[in-house]
C-alpha cells in the first residue's frame, strides 16, 4: 500500500480563480461583481489595497483602424506597461466576507459591457497558516452582457376583491412583453379541482385540459427604452377581467 502527501511550501498560496459574475441586488438591478479565489483562506485585511483592476484600451494599437470592429480580446501577456498607462483604473469595492478568513474575496465594480479588463492581484500576501504568495496573479477578463429578465413580483393564489386589482411585473433588456390571461370559466371551475395534480397555488393541468376551462386573452405590450441593465416596471390590471 502506497500514499502519497504533498508538504505545501511557503510560497504555496495562489489564486487559481478569478473571475466576474453579475449579482441582483434588491432592487433587481444587476451589479458587476469581481470573484478572486484562493487555494487558501485569505482575511479581507490581507487582500486590502492588493487588488487592482484596469478597463483596457478598446482596441489593440496595432490593429488597423478599418479592422476595428469589436473591442479587442487582450490576453495578459500582451498587456505591457504601455498598454497599462493607457488603461483607466476601475474602483473595486470589496464586500464583507462572512467569515474572518475566506479562500473566495468578491468587489464590486462598474465597467462598460464588453471591455475587457485587467486584474492583478500582488505578490507577497499571506495567508492564514502563513502561506505566501510569490509572485503576482495576473488575469484579463471580459465584461459580461447584462441578461435579459421578466419577472412577476408577487406571489400568492389570491386576488383580493378589494383595493386595485393588479399584478406588478419586473422587466430588464427587452423593448416590450406578451401577456397572456387565463380565466377559468365559471361552469368548469369543478373539472379545475378535479384535473389538478398539484396544489392551489400552482395548479398543474395538462394544456389540452386546461384549454377547456379556460377563456384566453393575449396582449402585447411595448415598453420604454431604460439605460442598460436598468429595470423597468409595469403592472397587469386584472380589473377588466373580473367584471361579470
């Protein structure tokens, strides 16, 4: 029987992930969030001031100018001194880390959607357990589109008969939605409960059955022009479809 064991070293601590995801905050806005990932836990303290990012030029100066089309995708060993003066330093905010030694760190930051960016992150940090890093970790990364979203902002089964009758709604990156309405008529709500295999709340029919109970009205719905990655709000009034 054989094993074998790896003694780390001193200068063993790297970072083998870094990366950049986009995260919803309250407000359902997507926020640009830089991921910087250790093989060992790091405190917030010990990154502090050692994390640096940069947007990269948009195009690669060596690129003819007819052949400039789409921001050029840098690799890091391209990025030179030069190339790095003509860069615009990106503010990374850090968030609080749950515990007091984290082997992931994550910034917040905003950058233009497709630019590439420069991430460094030094040498010389130490890790819990005393572990180094020897020499700099460096990445480029590309700004990831913001997705597109449509989603209902209440929950529930009930619609209350009192007050406004009306159903808010969430929508990012798209220039308008289609509504579709399902009333149940009233003489099949019986084959409803009978046909439903799931709860109240979300009821589950197959869609040849539920084709017979319901009435459908569809609507399409433009919407306004928001700045990128900016919500936008509307509402569905059921109040049209409760009359009798």
């Amino acid at each position: 029987i054989t094993s074998y064991i790896i003694v780390p070293g001193l200068y063993s601590l790297n970072y083998n992930n870094i990366s950049m995801t986009l995260v919803d905050n309250a407000r359902f806005e997507p926020e640009q969030v830089l991921i910087v990932g250790s093989n060992r836990n790091v405190s917030e303290a010990a990154l502090k001031g050692h994390v640096s990012a940069w947007v990269l030029p948009e195009f690669n100066p060596k690129t003819p100018e007819a052949e400039r089309k789409a921001p050029y995708p840098w690799y890091a060993d391209e990025v030179t001194k030069d190339i790095l003066a003509k860069s615009e330093p990106l503010t990374l905010q850090a968030m609080p880390s749950a515990e007091a030694q984290e082997a992931t760190h994550s910034y917040k930051f905003k950058a233009p959607v497709g630019r590439m960016l420069y991430v460094k992150v030094d040498a010389g940090i130490q890790a819990f357990g005393g572990y180094l890093s020897q020499k700099p970790s460096l990445t480029t990364l590309e700004v990831l589109p913001y997705p597109q979203a449509a989603k209902l902002l209440s929950e529930g089964a009930i619609l209350s008969l009192s007050g406004d009758k009306k159903l808010a709604f969430m929508t990012r990156g798209v220039n308008g939605v289609q509504i579709e309405i399902g009333r149940v008529l009233p003489n099949q709500l019986h084959h409803l409960v009978d046909q439903n295999r799931s709860g109240f709340a979300t009821p589950d029919l197959y869609d040849s059955e539920m084709d017979k109970l319901v009435e459908r009205m569809v609507e399409k719905r433009p919407l306004p022009v928001t700045e990128y990655g900016k919500p936008s709000y509307d509402n569905i009034d059921f109040g049209q479809y409760l009359k009798a």
